[in-house]
C-alpha cells in the first residue's frame, strides 16, 4: 500500500502543471500574431512576384516546314521559324519582338500606344498598313502556303522594285476605329509614314513613302477596304506607288475575299512599270478543325504586255487536329501566258507547330 500512495504523491506535481494553460508558442505553435505577420510576408512577396511577372514578356512562336513537288523540283523547306516577345510597359502601353530565324532577321519590334479607340501610336518595325491579306491574315490564320501573287510582287515580298521584306516596314503609324458595335468598329483607319526600305533598313533617301488605308465593316464579318501607298525607294528616289481595294467576308463557316492591287514602279534602268492583279478566294469550314478553299490568283507584271502575266488556280485544305498543329494541302496549277516559261503543277505540304 506505501508503495502506491509515495507514486500517487509523485505524479501530484504533474497533474498540477496539466491543468494550466499553456501559451501557444511553448507547445511548437504559432501564436495569431506570428500568423498574421507571415501572411503580411507572404501577401508582400506575392505582389512583388506579381509585379516582376507582368513585366515578363509572353513567350510564343511556331515552326512553319513542309515538302513541294513539281514537274521541275523536289524539296523539303523550312518556311518560318518564329519566336515572338510581347508585354506590357504600362497601361495602354505594350511592345512586341518577333525574330525569324529561318535567315535570321527581325521581322517585328514596336511600341504601341493605345489611349483610345478613335488614335493609337505605333513606331518601329511591323506589317504594313496596306491590302486586307497584309494586313489582318498573318501565316497561321491564313488559309493558304503562299500569299497572292499581286500582294507578293507589290507589297514587299518578292516586290519588283527588289525588296524582299515580308510586307514589312520601319515608320509611324495612327490608327483607330469609330461606332464601336460589340467588339468591332464600323470605320477604321490606318496611317503611316515608313522609310520605303524593307527590314530593318534606314532610309536611303530623304523622302518617306505614305500608306493609307479605309475599312468600312457594316456588319459583323464583313470588310471593305482600299489602301493607297506612295513611295520612293533608293538614293535616285525611284518611284513606288501602290493601289489597292477589296472585300471580304469571313464568319462562321463561311469565307469569301477578293481583292485588286495594282502599282507603278520606277525602274533602275530607267522609265517606269505599270503592273497590276487580282485574286477571288472561297472558302468552307466543314467542321471547327476542318477547311476547305479554292483561290483564282492572276497578275501582270507589266500591263503593257499580255506575255507577262501568270494565273495560279489552287485547292487546298486546312486541318488542325489539336490547337498546336496546323496541317496544310495544296495544289496549285501555275499558268503563263509567255511561251518561254512551261506551265506547272505544284503539290506542296506544309505542317505548323505552334507553342
């Protein structure tokens, strides 16, 4: 029995400090204090790393590589290798680069100032402002391998003047819209003053060549456009000038766009060149990842001789299985009019990873 009582006695001063409460902090917990200020800390490092990613620039680009047959060749090709930065300066106040590595060179760097719909500001290297295709169908909304042979030989792709320049430019810009109906403004404008020389080049001249352009959309998916470019290039100021007016309707499955360009060009060797073109594409989205389209492309080189026109009719489809491939088929049926180049069917495929 005395063996019991001393143990029961001996516990005595356990059971006494049991009873009290202890304070949070001496039991290996934080006390609401502590756990308030670590919330303060963690809501501070938060913002910051907010701050420091809304700077970040957006990272995307895509890989445009494919094959092509033709009675004369047989090739692989790389068409576009794109990577594009893009972010925000600040409010109403954003940038954007994009590198094309397939002959590496900058195809876009400007500033963009948006205070309102009506005026916005843009500076640098970008599209020019000129015809419905250059302007609003960059490579992985068209529908197509290859742009239209009128906007390729006028606008700075493969220009006859001898720029090779993606219609791109470097200059200022003003644009903006008017009646704004749900996401879409019933008038828009674009004006620019660019150096007339292609990618990343200064001018080699004093003159600045002007693009202008007007689009009227009175319904949703619907445009009318017309642009107007003059120019000269080179130290002789050679003449560049540039007509252009279409249409277009693209909504819901439907696609229908035509549109006319036509230009004079001063010549190196001296007079001028008159040349002009025109294209109809239509178009059916047969299902959300699946397009069908046909295109009549004709141009003349020089107006003054019938020999130097060449007609292209294409078929093709578009299939986009996932959000990150972009399939491409065409056949196209190259028509000349001279005697001296022979007529073609060309096959090409074309495959666009996008990230």
């Amino acid at each position: 029995m005395k063996p019991i009582i001393i143990l029961l006695l001996s516990l005595l001063p356990f059971g006494a400090f049991a009873g009290e409460p202890v304070p949070a902090s001496a039991a290996g917990e934080p006390t609401v204090a502590e756990l308030s200020a670590q919330l303060e800390a963690l809501k501070a490092r938060t913002s910051t790393w907010d701050k420091i990613a809304a700077r970040l620039p957006r990272i995307s680009g895509y890989v445009q590589t494919g094959y092509e047959w033709s009675e004369t060749s047989s090739t692989f090709f790389i068409k576009r290798v794109r990577l594009n930065l893009a972010g925000d300066i600040a409010e109403k106040l954003d940038y954007r680069v994009q590198i094309e590595f397939c002959g590496p060179k900058i195809v876009d760097a400007y500033i963009r100032y948006r205070p309102f719909e009506q005026l916005n500001f843009q500076l640098g290297e970008y599209k020019l402002p000129f015809s419905i295709e250059n302007t609003d169908y960059v490579p992985l909304k068209y529908e197509f391998i290859e742009y239209p042979l009128s906007l390729r030989r006028l606008m700075g792709f493969n220009d006859v003047c001898g720029l090779s320049a993606t219609g791109r430019d470097m200059g200022a810009m003003l644009y903006g819209g008017f009646f704004n109906r749900k996401g879409y403004s019933v008038l828009g404008y674009n004006f620019g003053v660019f150096n007339g020389e292609g990618l990343n080049v200064k001018d080699k001249n004093k003159s600045k060549d002007l693009v202008a352009r007007l689009t009227l959309r009175p319904v949703r998916g619907l445009q009318i456009a017309g642009s107007y470019y003059w120019g000269e290039y080179g130290s002789d100021y050679l003449k560049r000038v540039r007509y252009g007016a279409g249409a277009c309707y693209d909504e819901g499955p439907l696609v229908v766009r035509a549109e006319w360009i036509c230009g004079t060009t001063g010549l190196p060797a001296g007079g001028e060149l008159d040349s002009d073109g025109w294209y109809a594409v239509g178009g059916w989205r047969v299902t959300p990842s699946l397009m069908s389209v046909v295109r009549y492309d004709t141009f003349l080189e020089n107006s003054s001789e019938s020999a130097s026109r060449q007609t292209n009719y294409t078929a093709g489809v578009v299939w986009q299985p996932v959000k990150y491939l972009r399939c491409q088929l065409n056949y196209t049926y190259e028509d000349y009019a001279s005697r001296a180049a022979a007529n073609r069917n060309v096959v090409s495929l074309m495959l666009s990873g996008i990230f």
